[in-house]
C-alpha cells in the first residue's frame, strides 16, 4: 500500500495532534483531582490522627491521674508508714512483714503496679510485693527513691528502661513519713513541713510496668490500618528517644534514638515545639501524615502517624484504576479510529486504481479511435479530388495529393520545395515575378490573423506545357500552410465569354437607345413641324373661305355659299384631325407621372372642363365612390374627359340622359372604374374596333368625332399597365371599363 | 407723341392678309406696322434699316409669330427681354404652334401672352380682335424711357 497523500497525511498528523493534546489534557485534570484528592485524604487523616493521639493522650492522661491517685493514697494512709516504720524497727519480725504485706494486698490488690519494692531510710531493699518478684532497682530508680525521702513528696519517675534492658518501668516513689503531729491524717496527707520533725520510715517504690498497659494503649491503633501507629518520645540532650515498641521496628523501645534536629521528623519537631502540618518523614524515612501532641505533665510528646503510601495507596488504586480505563479507552479509540482511516486510505487508493485503470483503457481506445481517424483523414486527403499540398515551414512540400499530380504532372521527385514549384510552373521570370509577390502578400495577411490564404487566380504551367488558370489558396496551421488549387481555366474562359458578350449587349442596348432616342427626337420634331407647318395652310384656306363669303356671300347663289361653307367646315375637320393625331402621339412620348389621384376629385374636373358640352343639357349624374389610384394626373384626366365627352356626346337624344361613373369588383390586383350612359349604344359585334385609331362605328352626321378618343385611352390606359373593354347593346347604352393595377401604398 | 401702334411680325403672306383683314373688322388696321421676319422685328425695334425713318414711337404690342426665317419668334423675344429698352414692351406670341415646349420656353423669356392661332378663321378673327383690343385698348404701359 502505497503513502496517503499529502493531503491524508496532514489529516493523520492533525488527529494525533488532536489525540495527543486531549490525552494530555485528562492527564493533567486527572492529576490535579489525584492531587486535591491526596490533599483531602492528607487533611482527613490528620484529623483522625489528631483525634486519635487526643484520645490516647486523654487516656495516658487519665490513666495517670488515676496511678497517682493510687499513690496518693498509699502516701496518705499513715497506717503503712507504721508498718514500714515497724519493719524497720524490727526488720526480722515475720508478723510485721506480713502487716505490712497485708496493707500492701488491700491497697495494690488488683492495681496494675506490677510490684513494688520498700526500701528504708537507708535505700536499702526490705521487701518486695509481691512475694518472689524481681528485686531489681535501677539506678534512676534509687535516685528517686532518694529524692522522695528528702522531700517527702511523691516522685514519679519517667520512663526506663529495666536492669536487664528488657522492660520500661514507670516508678511512683511514695515516701512513707509518720507524722508527729497530732493525729490529724488529713494534715498528714497535706505534705505538712518535714521539718517538723517527722520520721520517714522509708520509700515505697511502686513499679508500673509501662507494657502493661501504657505502651499497648499507644500501640493499638482503633481502626484497621496497616501502616498507622503512635508512639511516644521525648527528648535526651540533642536526641529524639523513642519510648515505645514501634510498630515498624521490633526492640527500639527505650532504644531507638533519632537526631533532635531531623527537619522533617514529626517526633523531633514536635518536641523541637514546631507546629506539625502534617507531613513528614519518619524514623525509618518513609513520607507519613503524623499528628504531633504533647502529653501534659510529662515531657512526652505523641505522635500518631500513617504511611502517605497508605493513605494514598486506596486513591493510587483508583487513579490507576481510572486512569488504565481512560488510556484503555483512549487507546481502543485511538485504535479505532486509525483502523478506520486506514480502511477509508484504503478503500479509497483502490477507488483510485480502478479509475486509473479505466482511464489507461479509455486512453488506449481513444489512441486507437484516433489512429483509425488518421489514416481515414489521411486516406481522404491523398484522394481528395482537388489538389492539395502541404508546406511545412521551411518550404518543403511535405504532402501532396493525388490530384495534385495529375493534374499538373509534377511529382515528389520534380517539386520537392516551393522553390522548384516557381521554377517550373512559372516559366516567364515577368510573371513568375508578380506571382511570387501576390503569394507572399496572401500568405502574410492570413499570417496576420486572418488564416485564410486570400484566392488568386495564377497562370500555372503544367509538366506537360499546359497552360491552366488555377485558383490558389489555403489556410495557415501555425507556421504550416495547407494550399488547395482549383482549376479555373474553364471557369475563367467562361467568364470571359460571358464579359465579351455582355460587352456586346450594352453596346447594342446604347446603339438601340441611341437609334430610339434619335428616332424620339425625329417623331419630336414632325410633331413639331406638323403642328406648324400644317396648321398654316389650313387657317388660310378657312380664313380666306371665310373672307370670300363676307365679301361676296350675299351676291352668291346658294349652291355657290355651300361649297363655301363646305371647304371651311372640312379645313375645321383637318385642323381637328391635326390636333388630335398630334396629342396621340404626345402620348407616347411624354413621361409618366405617377401620383396617388383621388378619382372622384379627377371626374368633378373633367366634368368641369366639359361644362361647354353639358350646358343645356339634361343630364342625370351618377357618381358612385371612387378610389384612390396610382397615375399621371394629366394623362388620366385625358382618360375621364374622353370618355365622358363620349358618354354626353352619345347621349344626346336622350332626355334626360343617364351617365354613371363608378367603381367595379376587381380582383386585388386592379381597380377598374366604368362609366356607364344610357345612350345610343354600340353593336357588340364591332367592339373590338372601338379603341382603333380613327376607328368610328356611327358615320361623321350622326355624332361629330375624330375616332381618335378611345385610342387615346386605350394608348394612356396601356401605358399604365391596364387593360380597356366596352360593353353595349344598339339603343341600349354602353358602359366602358378600363383598369388600372392597385399598387399598394 | 406717341401714337398707338402695334407691331405685327409675320412671315406668312397668307397669314399676314388674314390677320390684316381681321384687324380690318374691327378698324385695327391702320395702327399695325408689320415686320416680315425677326431681323426687321429688330430693326423696326431699333428704329434702324429699313424702319430708320419710321415715325418714333414704341408700338404699344408685338404680335410675334415664331416659326420665321432668319430669326424665328423664340430669338426676338429674348433679345426683346433681353434689352432694358423694350423690356416692358408686352410681348404676344402668336403662332399655330401649340408644342410643350415652345410655350415653356416663352414663358420662361417673360412672353405676356401665347395665342394660338385658330384654323377657324371666325375664331381666329375674334382672337385678334381681343388680343388688339385688349393690349391697344385696354392694357396701361408705363411711360416709356427716351429713345436715344
């Protein structure tokens, strides 16, 4: 298995940086509580041991109290100073003995005195009690004895050690003193003033063995402990003398004696008379809580202790037991948790394998998919059916195609650079030149950004001497050019057809317009010429006729005044006959303007213009709505006023003549307006000849007319792009329609 | 001083014996000088040529046909406008030509009148009756300036 990553790795350290700093934690809080709880157990215990040595001194205290009670009352029965003074009067009287000894069994029966030894005023051993008892006195003892004669006090010696060394004696030392005076016991038992003359009669040593019952009321300890005990010192010189058998040591009753200056020793301290904390280091070295006491009226101090070990032993236990679970736990967990990162790492890096895996089998297929593309792409180019070729940047045709050589015919082998490329399909330097410098140009624009190789057509010469118009181009790919030739030359002779041709065309299109224009100005300047030249003998002709018959009417005969009238009324008819041919062909020629005309407004003035011709006439206009239509205001008013001219002129013998102008339902792509009459009408049949020019169907006597109107419409109409047609019945009217195309607005 | 005549410019013998005889009706006659062409137009104008001993006097009209030799009506008339002398002489054109552009042109020269002339010779009578009776009648001229 493989290193976690960094990133893994960071996180690792990060939780044993956690771990380690909450271990640390509990163990430091754990800690403090192990030590505020010593501290209690410490303060609890001294407690207890300052009850306890209260206790025990309490005791001793009363213990001794009740001892010299004892011995108080031996000194103050004045009955055993007689006997003793009796022993020594008479040392050897058995009776006297056994007084006394019988005094001895009342007063000591049942005491705890061990024995007690009478010695005269001489310190010389008379008796021992009980009988058969050790006989010997140490010598503190006899110096007590001695000082309790002189000052007929009771002594109390301290504690001692035996002649043999094996027991620790406590003395009480009872003078015996008869008193002379009076037989006042009580002032016996005063102490009255020696000197007085009384009579010792000797001392009474009264031996308290201290095993008996002061060493094992120090020594037993009231509650169930191991290492806890009391003990008794006292001071020797510069000495700590241990009293007592202690527990930890056997035979250092009396015996064992430590350095009064031991700083930390609780017997040397409380005898030094230093305040005892409670901590301190005993006789054999070992750390002990110790409660420090003085027993009042003896040099003694108590000391009860206990073993710190002991006393912590129970909160060790349960720090260990508290603290083996806590590092259990942190342990299990640790454990855990690393047992879970390690299957996640795991788990993980196999993840990871398995997509490594896939990708590699995707990167292998993806790399055979692209291969196969390759050789397709390659297979496309070499056959592709225009010739292409590859430069790579140093101008090698790296790659041509098929076509390439078949249509120019020059191979790998002929044109392996550029250079041989100008060489021979360029053949003319002039042209070679001029080709060399547009290539460049198309390749440093698309070089500037543009890619695409600009297409310029070239004269390319082929291997076999063929000339071809090819178009050349390409795209740049990086500093590498792909260049594709196409083969114009059809195209380009095409084109130059085409060009030659339309070439033609215009000039035979300008020579047209040219020959219609002249022909425009010839027609112009007939029109012209006829207007006037025509004209002229005309008026003259009417004019003269007309002089003639002002001059010679009245002399000439009637026939003659109607050859007269005759040649004016046929000059009126040319002159009219000019006019209109002449507007005719002015409408061919002027230019159309096209407005948007209100065709209503257009009738009111044409009827208008016509006011000559309906003067005195009875005539029944109806104007229906009419539209608005796109088309040259004069030319359309031609229109109306011909065909209404038309309608009133055919309506003449009609009273009142009817005539109706109106717009008829075309479809939407023209209007078509009618004017109807109820006149003479028309024959069908010859409909077709009414819009001829000078087309007439009624003769010249019936209705005056040229035939020229309706071609005129038909001319202006036509123009227009519509269309016109008449209906008509013999007698029964005739309507005219004609169309123009709606252009929308 | 100045008498009333009008100038008649026509080049038409025919013409000319109409028009006179139309003028004739109406006793017009008389006050009608005629100019054959537009060079005596000119030189009647100009009181010069031919006309160099006419009485002085500024006709107080120009009848002036525009089809004419030499120089036609459209030339007259603009030399007429042309000139600060007989600028304010009222010109009529009066010709059969009824073409586009003759009556623009004429126009835009400043011609105070175009008559058509009628082939009716009843018409035609009674148009030059108005026209003479009009512009020799009727019409007010302003003083005209002195004649070098």
């Amino acid at each position: 298995m493989s290193a976690p990553p960094p990133a893994e790795r960071r996180e690792a350290w990060g939780f044993l940086l956690v771990f380690v700093f909450l271990a640390a934690g509990i163990a430091l809080g754990g800690l403090r509580y192990f030590q505020h709880r010593q501290a209690d157990a410490r303060s609890s215990a001294h407690t207890e041991l300052e009850t306890i040595a209260d206790l025990k001194i309490q005791q001793i205290v009363n213990w001794r109290k009740e001892r010299l009670t004892d011995a108080n009352l031996i000194l103050g029965n004045p009955s055993l100073a007689l006997e003793a003074l009796n022993i020594l009067d008479q040392p050897e009287s058995a009776r006297t003995m056994q007084m006394f000894t019988g005094w001895l069994d009342l007063l000591l029966q049942g005491s705890p005195f061990e024995r007690a030894l009478l010695l005269d005023d001489k310190l010389n051993l008379r008796l021992v009690y009980p009988e058969g008892a050790s006989r010997a006195l140490t010598e503190d003892a006899r110096r007590s004895a001695e000082e309790a004669l002189r000052t007929q006090q009771l002594v109390v010696t301290d504690l001692h050690g035996s002649e043999n060394g094996r027991q620790v004696y406590l003395d009480f030392v009872v003078p015996l003193v008869v008193r002379r005076v009076g037989t006042n016991d009580n002032a016996l038992a005063a102490g009255l003033d020696p000197s007085r003359a009384d009579r010792s009669a000797g001392v009474l040593v009264l031996k308290l063995n201290a095993h008996d019952f002061l060493f094992p009321l120090v020594q037993t300890w009231p509650t169930a402990s191991s290492t806890a005990e009391t003990l008794l010192v006292r001071r020797e010189g510069q000495e700590v003398l241990y009293l007592n058998e202690l527990r930890h040591q056997p035979g250092t009753a009396m015996n064992l004696r430590r350095p009064l200056s031991g700083a930390r020793l609780p017997a040397a301290m409380g005898l030094r008379g230093e305040k005892v904390l409670g901590e301190g280091v005993d006789y054999r070295g070992v750390r002990v809580v110790a409660a420090v006491r003085p027993v009042p009226d003896t040099p003694w101090v108590m000391v009860a202790k206990v073993d710190e070990a002991e006393l912590y032993a129970p909160l060790r236990r349960e720090a260990l037991a508290v603290g083996t679970v806590i590092l259990a736990l942190l342990l299990a967990s640790a454990l855990a948790v690393t047992l879970l990162w390690r299957q996640h790492n795991e788990r993980f890096l196999q993840a990871q394998l398995a997509v490594e895996r896939e990708q590699r089998a995707t990167a292998e297929r993806a790399e055979l998919t692209l291969r196969e593309a390759e050789a397709r792409i390659r297979k496309m180019l070499v056959m592709a059916p225009v010739p292409m070729c590859h430069l790579n940047r140093d101008g090698m045709l790296a790659f041509r195609n098929e076509r390439f050589v078949q249509v120019f015919g020059y191979t790998v082998e002929d044109v392996p650079t550029l250079a041989e490329w100008w060489q021979l399909a360029f053949p003319d330097p002039q042209y070679r030149q001029w080709a060399i410098e547009r290539w460049d140009e198309a390749v440093r624009h698309a070089a500037a950004g543009e890619r695409d190789i600009a297409a310029v057509d070239y004269k390319v010469t082929c291997n076999n001497g063929d000339e071809r118009m090819v178009e050349i181009s390409g795209i740049m790919l990086g500093e590498e050019l792909l260049v594709t030739f196409i083969d114009v030359t059809e195209r380009k002779l095409a084109q130059e057809t085409m060009r030659k041709f339309n070439g033609e065309l215009e000039l035979r299109v300008r020579q047209r317009t040219a020959e219609l224009e002249a022909s425009m100005k010839e027609l112009d300047a007939f029109a012209y010429s006829v207007s006037h030249d025509l004209r002229a003998p005309l008026r003259h002709v009417s004019g003269f006729a007309e002089l003639l018959r002002a001059s010679a009417g009245p002399r000439l005969p009637d026939q003659s005044r109607h050859y007269l009238e005759e040649i004016t009324g046929s000059a009126t008819q040319m002159g009219r006959l000019i006019d209109d041919l002449l507007r005719f062909s002015r409408m061919g020629r002027t230019e159309l303007r096209q407005e948007r005309l209100e065709l209503a407004g257009l009738v009111e003035e044409s009827i208008q213009q016509l006011g000559s011709e309906i003067n005195g006439r009875n005539i029944l206009w109806k104007k229906n709505p009419l539209p608005a239509v796109q088309a040259d205001p004069a030319l359309l008013r031609q229109v109306l006023v011909n065909l209404l001219a038309n309608a009133i002129k055919y309506t003449r013998p009609r009273d009142p003549a009817m005539i109706e102008i109106g717009c008829a339902s075309g479809n939407g792509q023209e209007t078509v307006i009618f004017v109807r009459d109820n006149g003479v009408g028309f024959d069908m049949q010859y409909g077709d000849k009414l819009f001829g020019v000078f087309q007439r169907l009624h003769a010249e006597e019936e209705f005056e007319g040229t035939g020229v109107g309706l071609a005129n419409v038909r001319r202006i109409i036509a123009r227009h792009g519509g269309r016109t047609w008449a209906e008509g019945k013999v007698n029964e009217g005739a309507t005219f329609y004609f169309s123009l195309p709606s252009h929308q607005p | 001083m100045t008498l009333k005549r009008m100038l008649l410019v026509e080049d038409n013998d025919r013409d000319l014996e109409l028009t006179l005889a139309a003028l004739e009706e109406f006793h017009l006659a008389n006050a009608v000088d005629v100019a054959r062409d537009g060079v005596e137009a000119l030189d009647y104008l100009y009181v010069r040529g031919q006309f160099a001993d006419r009485p002085p006097g500024q006709p107080i009209v120009v009848l002036l046909d525009i089809k004419m030799p030499r120089l036609n009506g459209r030339e007259v008339l603009r030399r007429i406008k042309a000139d600060p002398q007989f600028k304010h002489l009222p010109v009529v054109m009066f010709t059969s030509s009824r073409e586009e552009p003759d009556l623009a042109e004429c126009y835009l020269l400043g011609v105070n009148a175009y008559v058509v002339k009628p082939v009716d010779f009843l018409q035609f009578a009674a148009a030059v009756k108005q026209v003479g009776a009009f512009w020799g009648l009727l019409n007010e001229l302003p003083s005209p300036p002195e004649l070098p």
